[in-house]
C-alpha cells in the first residue's frame, strides 16, 4: 500500500528514492501501515497522500524504486480512482506503467471516503485497460458477502477482490456454510476474547488496549441485553 498508506517500514524506500533525485517525503522510523496514532501523524499522511495523487510522474518513479529496491519480492500498490474527482487516465494509467504486480483499487475517490457507493463500473474500466499489462488488478468496496464478491468478479473482469468493512458485518464472511444470523451470542463473545488473547500474546503491553476497543461491537451485536 506505497500510494495510499504510504506504507515506509523499509529504508528502501527513503533511501533509493533519494538516491534517484526523488524528495525524501518518508523519514525512517515511521512505519505507518494503515493506522495512525496522532493528530499529527494522521495530518503529515494526508499530505503526503494528497502530494502523491497531485504528483503521478514522481508517484510512479517511488513506485518504480520501490520494486527494484524489493527484488524478487511482488509489490502491491492499493490506491483510490484519484482525489477530488476519478482520474483514470491520469493516475490509474501512471500506475499501470509501473512494474508492480497488481493494482488494488477501492472504487471511489479519497474525497468521496465511504460516503458514496463504490464506482464498480470504473473498475471494470480498469480492468480493462490493464487486460495485456499482466497485472492482477483486484478491486475494493461495498462487497456484501462472499457471492457478491465472486459475481462482482466475474462481472467487471476482475482478478480478485479486497475486502474491507463487511468482515465487520460479518466475521464467518469466507465461509459460505455459516449463517451468521443462527450464530449464537456466547460464540461470539468467545472469538472475541480469543482476539483479545492473540493482542495480548502479541503485543505484550507493547500497545494500547484501547485499540481493541473500537472492534468490540464487530462481536457484541444483534442480541438484546
């Protein structure tokens, strides 16, 4: 996720970029992933989001480091269809120039969040010019449930599908053999304390509790009490 979250673990990116005449807009030691912790870490990823999608030539080239600096390692990019508006031929393309290995698109712009449907027509757009790139390109946004996502698939010409919030709605959502609707709530409550355990076993008091937080209501819902 280079473009969207800038995902900057890896000296490789600074490093390489620089080396190649790019503007260093990562300092190491940041390994943002997709959270934020602060005001202020949340405001310089806006910023850097909105320099990417103003500035696709140079976008491309951090990409471009970015895969020869990961060698035989696949590299992924996740974007939006653009900023304020779609802009297929002026974001999406300079990234199909790239030698990544597949493009993840959520099918709206950053501005429009998750406030609009998902464009699915656009993706199929996509798909379509990147038919001869050999790219996977996969797409992201209001996927309703396992058979949605496969005929979304098959619809638009897609590779795969990314899914993002309907695992909130449904935590059995790759199993198709589950109802979750006859899920019964101790079930729940004890995959929930099982994520707990794996946070605690992983974290150690290395990370706030209060990231859990935000995920209890994935599992205490639809019961009254």
């Amino acid at each position: 996720r280079i473009i969207e979250s800038m995902m900057c673990n890896r000296p490789l990116i600074t490093d390489r970029a620089t080396e190649s005449g790019l503007p260093k807009l990562f300092e190491e030691g940041n390994h943002y992933l997709g959270y934020t912790q602060t005001e202020d870490e949340r405001a310089a990823i806006a910023e850097q989001i909105v320099w990417c999608f103003n500035n696709p030539e140079l976008a491309k080239k951090i990409v471009q480091e970015t895969v020869r600096g990961a060698g035989n390692l696949p590299v992924s990019v996740k974007t939006r269809l653009g900023y304020n508006k779609i802009e297929i031929d002026t974001w999406i393309k300079h990234l199909l120039e790239t030698d990544i290995a597949a493009l993840v698109v959520h099918g709206r712009t950053r501005k429009e969040m998750s406030q609009m449907p998902a464009h699915w027509d656009e993706l199929g757009n996509i798909a379509e010019i990147a038919k001869s790139s050999g790219k996977f390109i996969i797409g992201n946004g209001d996927v309703a449930n396992l058979e949605d996502g496969y005929k979304k698939a098959a619809k638009y010409g897609l590779d795969g599908i990314m899914i993002g919030r309907g695992i909130f709605s449904n935590l059995w959502f790759f199993n198709p053999d589950i109802k979750v609707s006859e899920i019964k709530p101790d079930t729940k409550v004890a995959l929930m304390v099982r994520h707990l355990e794996f946070f605690d076993r992983l974290w150690k008091g290395g990370k706030s509790f209060d990231t859990m937080k935000k995920f209890f209501k994935i599992y205490i819902n639809g019961w009254d009490g």
